[in-house]
C-alpha cells in the first residue's frame, strides 16, 4: 500500500518492515540456484564504478544482500567489502561467495576505520528507515577517502508519482501506520540538500529504471505490466530499453546520484 506524505512530499509504502529478519527470509528465497560464476556482471555498477575509481581500490556495499555487485566489482579488480545487517545472509555468503569479504554491520555506525575507504556503493538502503537516512550518510562521508566516491539509489518521489499525489492518487498518511513501514519514495531535492549538508558535492543525479516507474505507476493492468517487465524475450527486451531511455527522467522508480568527498587541501 502506498500512501502520501503532504509534509515531507514523499511517498510511504506499508507492507512489512524492513527488519534483519525480513532481510533473511527475502534473500534466503532469492539464492536457490544463484551460481556466482553465472551472475551477470551489472554492467552499469561496474562501469560507472571505472568511470571514477581505479582497478585495486577498496570498495564498501552497504547493504548488500546477496552481494551482486560486490562480486562484480571483484572481477573488474577491486578489493571488496561486502556488508548488511542481516546474520543468516552474510553466513551464506561466507560459504559461498567469500571473496566479496562479507561481514555483519550497520550502516549507521560502520566498524571501518575514517578515511579508509575508496568507494561505497548503497543501492536502495537509505529509503528503509522512518527515522531518517542522514546519519547514514555521514557514516559514508567519515569512512570515505578525500577524493572517494558514494553511489547511491533510492526510490524517488518521481514527475509522475508527484502529479497522482496532487489528484489524489494516494490515501494520506497519518503516520498510523509504522509498524508496518517498508520503504519511502523520497523527495529528491531533500536527499540533495542533506547530501551537500553532510560535506558532499554531487557530481550526478538521474532518474533510473523508467521501465518500473511506468508499469507501477501507469499500468493499469498490474499482471500485464509485471509480465512486460519481467519477459527475456528479445523483442521485449529491446522495447523495455526504448521505453527505460524515454521514461528514466519522468517516471524512473529510483534515483542514481555519484556524490564524491572533497580532496583535501595541499597545504593541510
């Protein structure tokens, strides 16, 4: 279910909260099969993570569940560490795909020693907590080398997702509802000021993944968008890449944002 939150112009989706025993039972369904040797490379991470770090550096996901990306950063040459909170996911990735570095953590409070990071890759974590994201944040900015780089996601309160709440899309939300908070849409604008407040400059912000926006936001027939979304067929595949390319701006499900820590200066 999701709701609207006028104050704060973002969306709240109520389902079940997002605890470290939802996270195993989610991941622990998702493994049965993966093979990491075929796990595809996640072209965009890899090649957005060359675009601005070198081969060798140490790369922090926080948040990683199965640890995807972790592994396909390991295979492009860098050094990996692969974190969550959730204990029976990181066990299995122990065994399974130790060469990531799993370890269990917080993303609020890492145990990683300041300025002792290259890189940190958070795909879809920051948006879980009713409490709010800042703090997490500033955990990155404190772990980060001078220089390093954050790459974030989020969902995001979207053109399309801000024009349905103004007609009324959405029931309001009263805040009645948080034990069973999952997840916001954020208001993308607030996510950019808490970012430059923590000492971050953003080097890029996009919409990302149109495709998701369009078919939870404008299909009307939720089975037909879902099977649109999830078919491997060739022709489909390259209709969904038209329609992500047009609709990414609009109606992207998430934001993508590279924000990098501030070199230090010569004469410190």
């Amino acid at each position: 279910m999701k709701y609207y939150d006028s104050e704060n112009r973002r969306l709240v989706f109520a389902q079940e909260s997002a605890t470290p025993d939802f996270w195993d039972r989610q991941w622990e369904e998702m493994r049965s099969g993966v093979r990491y040797d075929t796990v595809p490379r996640y072209s965009l991470h890899r090649s957005l993570t060359r675009r601005y770090l070198p081969n060798g550096g140490l790369i922090l996901e926080g948040g990683c569940g199965l640890a995807y990306i972790s592994y396909s950063l390991s295979c492009a040459g860098y050094q990996t560490i692969a974190l969550d909170f959730a204990p029976k996911t990181i066990e299995y990735l122990k065994k399974e795909c130790p060469s990531v570095n799993p370890i269990v953590g917080d993303v609020f409070n890492l145990q990683l020693d300041t300025e002792s990071i290259d890189g940190y890759w958070s795909l879809g974590v920051i948006e879980h907590f009713y409490t709010g994201y800042r703090p997490i944040l500033k955990e990155a900015y404190r772990v980060l080398k001078p220089g390093g780089y954050l790459f974030l996601t989020f969902p995001a309160l979207s053109w399309v997702r801000w024009c349905k709440a103004q007609l009324g899309c959405y029931p309001h939300w009263s805040g009645d509802d948080c034990d069973r908070f999952y997840q916001f849409a954020l208001n993308v604008r607030a996510v950019e000021q808490s970012i430059k407040s923590v000492g971050f400059s953003i080097v890029s912000s996009c919409g990302h993944d149109g495709v998701k926006g369009v078919k939870d936001e404008l299909f009307g027939c939720k089975l037909v968008g879902q099977w649109l979304y999830d078919s491997k067929k060739l022709p489909i595949k390259l209709l969904k890449h038209g329609l992500d390319r047009l609709a990414r701006a609009w109606a992207g499900h998430m934001r993508l944002m590279v924000v990098k820590k501030a070199e230090k200066l010569m004469n410190e």
